[in-house]
C-alpha cells in the first residue's frame, strides 16, 4: 500500500524501498495516477497522461528487480516529461493548439535516456505554448490553459515549464523534465517552491525537443531536492551524436565535500527598489545568504559586467523563434495559437537587421569572456531567483513582473548552469527562492552546495496544502 | 555555339525591347488616365488587431527598438573574436530534431 507520504517522498528514499523491494513500482505508478487523475485536471497540469504506457513500464521495472537486474537510482521511480519533448506513441503538443495531434515516431534522446535508467513516465506535463517561443502576456498562453499553482490555486506557476512545475509541487510525479530558453525553468521552480537545475547549455542532449531558440535551449530537471535533481542529470546528460550541440565535456556529478570557507562566493544583492520586488521576498533571500554565511561561506558582493545582456538575449531569441517556427507563419496556424501578438511577431522581427544579428553575437561573445574572467575570480554567484511570488492567474505579466530576471539574461546568453533553491514563502504564503549559478559545467559543484543548504533547511520539504 | 550565339541575341533583343518601350511606358505613365469603369468596390481592408493587442504591439516594437539602439551603439572592434563557432559535422545516425 503506497502512503501519501511517498509521493512526495524524494528519489533516494523511493529507490531504496524498490531496490529493497519493499516499494512496487506498478503500485508506486497506480499511486500517481490516482492522484494525476485528483488534482491534475484542476492545477491543469498535465496535457497527456500516459496510464497503460506508465504501467507496462512499471510492470518491466518490476520484472527486472524480480530477475535481480536494478538498472539504478532511477528504477521505477515516476516522472513526467514538458510536452515538447517527443514520445513515440504519445502526442507531442508543444502547449499549441495548432499542434494539439502532433506525433511523432521517435524519443527525444533524454525520453530512451530515462527509460533506460528504468524511470516510468507517468505523461506529458502542460506547458506554455511554443514554450514562450512567440512571447506570451498572459498565464492562459498554453493549450490546457493556465496552469494553477498548487499553493493556491489562484495564482500561476511560472513559465514555461508550467505543469513540470505543478506536478512536481504536488506530488503527481517524483520529478519532471522541464526546458528553459530564459527562464523557463528557474521560475516555475521559484513560484512552485521545488528546486530546479539549469544545465550548461550542451550538457544534455535536445534531440527530439522542439527548438524555440537553438542557440538557447537547455533541458534540465525539476524535483524535490538538489539531490534528486543530480541523480536526474546523472541519467541524462553526456554527449549525444543526435544532437551536434552536445558536449563531449566529461560529466562529473559525484557528490563532493564543500568546505566553505574554501571557496569564493559571490553575491548578487536583492534590488529592493525594482518595480514590483516585495520585502517578504527579500526577507526569504536575507535569511538564505544568513543560513549560507552560518555554514561558513563568505559571500563577496559583486556587480555583473555591464554588458547589454537582456537586449542581446531578447534579440536572438526572438530572431531564433520565429526562423524555428517559421511553418506556423507560412500556414497561418501561428493565428491559433492563444496569444493574440504571436502572429505579429515575424512582422516585428523584421526590424532586425543582418547585421543586428552578428553585432548581437559578437557582443555575445564578449558577454561570455567577461563572465569566464568573473569566474576566474569566484567559484559561485548567489542571486535571487525572482524578486517576488507568483502572481495571479489572470495577471498581465508585464505588469506583475515588470523588473527583469536578476541575472538570467546573463545566465541564459552565456550558457551558463544555474540551481534554483526554495528559500521560504512570501506574500501570500506562496514559495521564494534564491539560484546558484557556475561557469560552464559546474553543474556538481552547484549541486553540492545546494545539498549542503537543503541539510540545514528544510525549505524543499514543505507541500502545499493540497490534500 | 550557335545556340549560345541565339540565347544572346534573343536576350539582346529582349533588353533593346524593354529600352525601347520605357520611354513609352513613362510617357503614358505621365497622361491623365480616364476615369475607370465603374467596378466593384474593392474587398474592406482586413480589420486591424483589437486596442489592446495594437497598444502591446506598439509596446514590443518600442522595447525592441531600444533593445536595437543599445545594440548598434555598443562599440566593437572591427574584425575581432568571430560571433560563433561554425563546426563541420559528422553523419547523423537519426533525424534531425523535429
């Protein structure tokens, strides 16, 4: 009998009963169905659930352990995937509802990845259309409609990975899958209260994932705890000859020791004075630098390099998205999607020059040798994640988070890994946190650090009150 | 050789056409036309996008204006480190990305 306590439960604890055989990977997965099948309809969360193909996996899994074959941390434990990562024999809809049939043949190269490790996917969590490829103004900009926070449900999760998000926070799946461009998954991660992992652009593979920015496109995990996020990345990242842009850079994930007093902190402050920046949050970020400088950290306060970091970011994404979802225009299909602007966007991008695009990368460029210089001089950047809760369903994101992400415009240009952390609740009682972000391939020691800060908090534990 | 010899002379001819009648062409272009036809009034313009998305339009034209202007005035050396990193590559063994 699967108690409520186990679907929140993380991965190590979940992996110890299955390996142990004390916890069944079918009555595990019949769990989770059961509660998707409660809540997911209402957070719409998920845009395909998955229940015969989630339990012929669960039921391999358990004929492996009972032929005494345990594949690892990942055997049996359930997860869901962004719907726009493709599913041989599941629709792939990439939250649009042009797209809403589309199917394809294949796996995305991180779907067999986890299949392989034994981890049985549950269904296809709900997203912003186009992942917000085309912009998107209000939380309603996705084929299943807003997705509700579920601690409360009358605010959103955040963007795009939104049901990753939900599903996570409510413990319809151990972990999910979710992709960020800028953002997509350090927000949900930070308004859903669950903690997120930016990889290294290249670090995972994104063959079979829907391209929104080429350039851009990182798939990484959402999950209970730093812990379960490494276990995950563990399975899916490495080189893959599917997808050119994938490292051979070796991936070196082992937990390690910290020693604090070792290692150079930067510290990126709360900008209270921002339009929209709430003090309760603020507070949450004050009191997470206070648990980091108690572990025996000492953070340095920086300023980033003064590059125009958002304005080269926006640019080329923008330019990326509307090349990659070029058929859309062509067919007039772009006209169904739920954000009013989105046809017009091409028409805007027109403004771009040539010649706009390679000085955008060119100071791209500079951007990143500024920030390889920064991280020559420290190991780590502490920053808020955002600088306040999730708004409201029907809020205009442009006024309810009118400051920008602190530094994921420079995060997301330079390819940078990032580890998004609950730090506690704001206005509302509704989840903040703070991020980590590294050099290139740092992903082990962002990791390690934010192990060590979730053994003295217990921020990544908290549930919302959804039972 | 003679079909390249006729390729050029039919274009030749095509070219000394389009000069010869351009002088024409603006000379008619130049004389009041008389009144057309009566026809049926042509179909109404397309309506244009509701306030509110016309107003959010002009709001990201605008951002992404400004985005331009810190673009092109943020100074570069000429030549310099390349933008990108052009790779040449190696079969694939599956489709591309979808």
């Amino acid at each position: 009998m699967i108690g409520p306590e186990l679907l929140h439960a993380d991965i190590a604890e979940l992996s110890g009963g299955i390996r142990a055989r004390r916890i069944s990977p079918v009555e595990l997965a019949e769990a989770f169905l059961q509660r998707i099948r409660r809540f997911a309809p209402e957070l719409n969360a998920f845009e395909t659930v998955a229940a015969d193909e989630a339990l012929l996996q669960a039921r391999l899994a358990e004929g492996d352990l009972r032929a005494g074959h345990w594949r690892g941390a990942l055997h049996g434990i359930p997860w869901a995937a962004k719907d726009l990562l493709a599913t041989a024999g599941l629709r792939t809809t990439w939250g649009a509802a042009p797209l809403q049939e589309q199917a394809f043949d294949h796996d995305a190269t991180v779907v067999t990845r986890l299949r392989e490790a034994g981890a049985v996917l549950l269904g296809k969590t709900a997203m912003i259309e186009l992942a917000g490829g085309l912009g998107y103004r209000f939380a309603d900009a996705s084929l299943s409609g807003p997705a509700r926070n579920p601690w409360n449900r009358e605010h959103w999760t955040g963007g795009s990975s939104s049901g990753s998000g939900a599903a996570v926070a409510a413990g319809l799946a151990t972990f999910a899958l979710g992709t960020e461009t800028w953002g997509s998954i350090l927000c949900p991660s930070a308004f859903c209260g669950i903690t997120g992992l930016r990889p290294t652009y290249g670090r995972v593979s994104r063959a079979g994932a829907m391209a929104c920015a080429w350039t851009f496109d990182k798939v990484g995990p959402m999950a209970r705890s730093a812990a379960d996020c490494r276990a995950v990345l563990q399975a899916i990242a490495g080189a893959d000859p599917d997808d050119p842009s994938s490292s051979a850079e070796p991936v070196e994930l082992r937990s390690r020791r910290v020693e604090p007093a070792r290692l150079r902190v930067a510290l990126f402050p709360f900008d209270a004075a921002a339009k929209g920046a709430e003090t309760e949050a603020h507070a949450a970020y004050e009191a997470a630098l206070a648990e980091l400088r108690a572990a025996g950290f000492v953070l340095e306060t920086v300023t980033l390099p003064d590059l125009p970091a958002a304005e080269v970011a926006s640019v080329l994404i923008m330019i990326e998205a509307v090349s990659s979802f070029e058929r859309l225009f062509a067919n007039g299909d772009v006209r169904r999607l739920r954000d009013a602007c989105a046809p017009f966007q091409r028409e805007i991008a027109a403004d771009v020059s040539g010649t706009d695009v390679v000085r955008a990368g060119r100071i791209r460029r500079r951007l990143q040798e500024r920030m390889a210089d920064f991280f020559a001089a420290h190991d780590v950047l502490v920053a808020p994640n955002f600088l306040s809760t999730a708004p409201r369903l029907d809020a205009d994101l442009n006024q309810a988070l009118p400051y920008g992400d602190p530094v994921g415009a420079i995060g997301n240009a330079c390819g940078l890994p990032a580890l998004a952390l609950p730090c506690g609740f704001g206005r509302g009682h509704l989840p903040v946190g703070f991020q980590l972000v590294g050099p290139p391939w740092s992903e082990g020691l962002l990791l390690d650090l934010g192990e060590l800060y979730q053994r003295r908090t217990r921020w990544h534990d908290e549930r919302p009150p959804l039972d | 050789m003679r079909r390249s010899r006729r390729r050029f002379l039919r274009l030749l001819a095509t070219g000394s056409a389009v000069a010869a009648t351009t002088p024409a062409l603006l000379a008619r272009a130049a004389v009041p036309k008389r009144p057309a036809k009566r026809t049926a009034p042509p179909p109404p313009a397309p309506p244009g996008p509701p306030a509110a998305v016309a107003e959010e339009l002009r709001r990201q034209r605008s951002a992404l204006t400004d985005a331009l202007k810190r673009i092109r005035d943020f100074p570069l050396p000429d030549g310099g480190e390349p933008a990108g990193r052009f790779e040449p590559l190696g079969p694939r063994r599956r489709g591309p990305r979808p």
